[in-house]
C-alpha cells in the first residue's frame, strides 16, 4: 500500500513512514507524489538525510521508525 516508488518496499512494514521538508522532497521527486524508503530518497538526493531535512510533524513521532530512519533523524 504504501510502496517506495524505486524499489518497492512497503514502507510501513520497514517503519519508514515520514515527512521531510518540502524542498527536500521535491528536489528528489519533483513529481510531487509517491512514496520512498530512507534509502532511496537518499540515493535521488546523492547524500545521507539529517535531521534539518525532516518536518517537525507528529508522523516523525507517532509512528515507528527504523533504525536508519532514526539515525537520520538524529545526524547532524
């Protein structure tokens, strides 16, 4: 249901369910629509995120997240 667009996982079930900045975003998907995994998104965007790349909205704290999406979160 919720599908990385590149490789195909279901984001859910990985515990990748998460919002980045819009200019973050649009800069690896300028289609404005989908869904990617950590990994992915990185890969479009040619670096690791950090956690200026991510939104202050409750989906980064309500959901579960995977060690990578909380390594992330945490980078400086």
């Amino acid at each position: 249901m919720y599908n990385c667009m590149d490789c195909g996982v279901d984001t859910t079930k990985i515990d990748e369910y998460y919002g980045v900045r819009d200019e973050v975003w649009l800069e690896a998907n300028p289609a404005d629509f989908g869904i990617l995994c950590i990994g992915c998104l990185e890969t479009r965007l040619g670096r690791q995120l950090n956690r200026a790349d991510f939104t202050d909205y409750p989906i980064n704290r309500i959901f579960p997240q995977s060690d990578r999406l909380k390594a992330a979160m945490e980078r400086d």
